[in-house]
C-alpha cells in the first residue's frame, strides 16, 4: 500500500517537472526569435513596418 502512494506521488512530480520543462523551452525560443527580429531590424534588413507585424505575431 505505501509503495503504491510512492508511486504516485512520484508520478505526479515527474508530471509537473515535464509540464514545467516544456512551458520553460516555449518562452525561450519566442525569446530568441525576438532577438533575431530585433538584431535583423538594428542591421537594416527589414523595415519598422515590417518590424512591428512580426513584432506583434510573436508576442503572445
């Protein structure tokens, strides 16, 4: 019986450091593609009209 409660405490802590994990990566890659927009923007490859509609589809 003990061993059982074991169990599924653990499982619902490897479920929440899963969920976690996931939710961590999402925020990093929209990030990192706002760094590359704001890098391409500061070297002259696209316009601020094009800069702000990208801009916005990546924030959530």
């Amino acid at each position: 019986m003990v061993l059982w409660w074991v169990l599924i405490v653990a499982g619902i802590v490897a479920l929440m450091k899963w969920v976690s994990s996931n939710t961590r990566g999402r925020d990093r890659s929209a990030s990192k593609a706002l760094e590359i927009l704001n890098e391409r923007y500061a070297r002259g490859e696209i316009d601020d009209q094009e800069f702000q509609k990208r801009k916005r589809d990546l924030m959530p």
